[in-house]
C-alpha cells in the first residue's frame, strides 16, 4: 500500500489516497483506526471496472461517530471514490475532506463529475510515470501539463453550461414579465435562484407564477426600480403534489433537459403583504415624472435639453436609445397623459423634441 500524498498538494479538497489490492488490504496505523477493513473488503470485492462513488460511513471502523452524511438526493459531503486503472491489479480510494458548509465545498452532481475527471487523468499519468522513469522530471513536468490543460477546459465546458443556464432562466424570467416591468429595467437572478430553478423540470405555467409572485417581492425590497435583482427566499416553495398541468412543446422539453440537477439550499420562505401592481397609464406617468425631472436638472444646469443628456441625468441612469426606446413604446399612453394633465411636465413638454410633437398628437 503506497501513500499517494503528492495527490493532496495539487488537489486541497482531498484528504488522503491510498491504493490496496483486493486480496491483500494493508492499512497504516492512522488509517486502520478509521478504516473497517472487512467492509473496504466487501466493496472492493464488488467494484467493476467503472469508478463508484459512495459515502465515508459505509467504511468507517466508528459508524456512531460517522453517521451517513446524505441529502434528499443522496449526496454525500463525505464521499469516497474507487478508481481501478485498466493496468495493474491495484484499486487507488481516494477519501475526499469533509466540508461542514456548501460554501466551503460542495460535491453534487458536476462537482462529482468533474472530480472524477480529473482524478482519473491524474491516475492515469501516475500509472504510467510508475511504470517508466520517474527521475524524468521533463516528462512528468510535460504531464502535469497536460493535466492542467484539460482540467481548464473542463472547466470551461461548465462555465459555459452555466452561463447557457442563466441566459435561459433570465428569457424566461423576462417573458414571464413582460407586462409588469418598465421597458429599461433589468431582471437578473441570483446564484442561489438559478441552483433552486435547477432541482427539477418545471411547467410553464408552475415557473410563471413562480417569476411573478417573486417580482412582486424584489420589486418592493430592491432600492433600484429599474435594476431587479430576484433572490432565492424570494421564490415560492413549490412541490410535485401541487405542480400544474401543461403540456410542452418539444422544443420547450429540450430547454430543461439541457440543464442539470442542482440541490437547492433550503431558506425560509418570505412572506410580504402583495402589492397591488401598477397599471399602465400609471407606469407612463412615472416615466413623464422620471424624465420631467431630469431636464429640469438640464435647464437648471444650462445644457441642451437633447436624449444623450436626459439619460445620463436620470436616477438611476439610462442609456440613450433605452429613452428613446421607452417613448416609442409608450407614445400613445404618453399623449394621453398630456392631454389628461394638462398642467404636469411642462418643462419636458417644452424643451424636448420628441415629447413636444407627441403633445400635439
């Protein structure tokens, strides 16, 4: 039995490896006070050519004080991994460390993936440096190389899948508000939104209702109305026993079976009094406000009252084809505020252009 400790320098998040032979298990004498021996035993004696992932418990010599580690899921944060090598009689056990939070470490389904990826080139390169010159320290150099080249591209395939991820849910998010939000606000979703959103596949109908009672909660907590950010403990605890009935297109069920399981955190549910939500004349006569403010700002400072420098002074500040944008999309609900008050915005119904003609629409 060999001590693979180099292993632990270049990856922090495992504890030990060690490699044993099924027939002939010597443990040193730190770990045969951990290890149950006649249980190793047992699962190397059903382990197949595949790597098997399982939980420290199952090995422990003291199961009392390593009790399962599981989730609903069955996620371990204690796991242990069984890699064979296709040369060589010898299965490597590689004892990951133990994490008390998901923030220091967290072993779910990409996490495991990846890990094992990884471990099983590295094994593979150690196995075949063992086999030749380990003294050659230009190959092993080359090796070493070669690992972290891969390990970067698996890590950006999963960056990748997780910005795909965000894009998705932030469309759908967008679509789902569509009425309810001004032209230039922004939605943007939370780490932890995204990690609940992934735990199962939704209907349409289940995630709408989702996005609009959680909007109605951001919408009152954030200190931007143009900038929403939706957070976990904003969304609505949602079950299988209460899931509604849609039925998807095929080009939908793709959307979501393209996104992998992640175990949401649990966070309390909050709970605010609902707010009722505006109607559109009402939203039209925030943007007038809004923009009224603004060139007065412009006039009181002495600059061109122009669309550039109308969004540059709003609060909070907008783009310039965002402003246009926005009165274009609004110009009929606009002109019926002018008309309807005809003594509000005068400086905007004066100085700017765009508004002027709609004044006399």
């Amino acid at each position: 039995m060999q001590n693979l400790s180099i292993i632990c320098e270049e990856y922090p998040f495992i504890q030990y490896c060690i490699d044993v032979v099924v027939n002939n298990i010597q443990l040193n004498d730190e770990l045969k006070l951990q290890i149950d021996e006649k249980r190793l035993a047992r699962l190397l004696n059903s382990s197949n050519s595949k790597p098997q992932w399982f939980d420290f418990s199952e090995i422990a010599l003291d199961r009392i004080a390593n009790p399962a580690q599981l989730d609903l899921l069955g996620h371990s944060n204690e796991p242990v991994i069984l890699i064979k090598p296709d040369t060589g009689s010898s299965i490597y056990l590689f004892k990951l460390k133990k994490y008390e939070t998901s923030d220091d470490m967290f072993y779910g389904r990409d996490q495991k993936y990846l890990i094992e990826k990884c471990l099983i080139i590295w094994l593979s390169n150690y196995v075949k440096l063992g086999n030749t010159e380990k003294e050659n320290f230009e190959k092993y150099f080359q090796v070493c190389k070669d690992q972290q080249f891969k390990i970067s591209e698996l890590n950006d395939i999963l960056t990748g899948l997780n910005l795909k991820t965000e894009k998705i849910y932030t469309a759908l998010f967008n679509y789902f508000l569509k009425e309810e939000i001004l032209p230039e606000s922004k939605i943007s979703l939370s780490d932890s939104t995204l990690d609940y959103l992934q735990s199962r596949d939704w209907d349409f109908a289940e995630l709408e209702t989702i996005a609009k009672e959680a909007f109605k909660i951001a919408s009152k907590l954030s200190l931007s109305p143009t900038d929403i950010r939706i957070k976990r403990y904003f969304l609505q605890e949602q079950t299988q026993n209460n899931s509604f009935k849609t039925d998807l297109a095929d080009n939908d069920k793709e959307i979501f079976e393209s996104i992998n399981d992640v175990i949401p955190e649990k966070q309390p549910e909050l709970k605010l009094e609902s707010k009722p939500s505006l109607s559109k004349l009402e939203k039209t006569k925030i943007l007038l406000d809004r923009y009224e403010l603004a060139v007065k700002k412009l006039m009181e400072e002495k600059q061109a009252v122009l669309g550039k420098s109308i969004a540059k002074v709003c609060i909070p500040e907008i783009s310039a084809p965002a402003l246009t944008d926005s009165i274009n999309k609004h110009k009929e609900r606009i002109a019926e505020c002018l008309k309807s008050y005809p003594d509000k915005w005068q400086n905007l119904r004066n100085n700017y252009l765009p508004i002027q003609k709609l004044n006399y629409h």
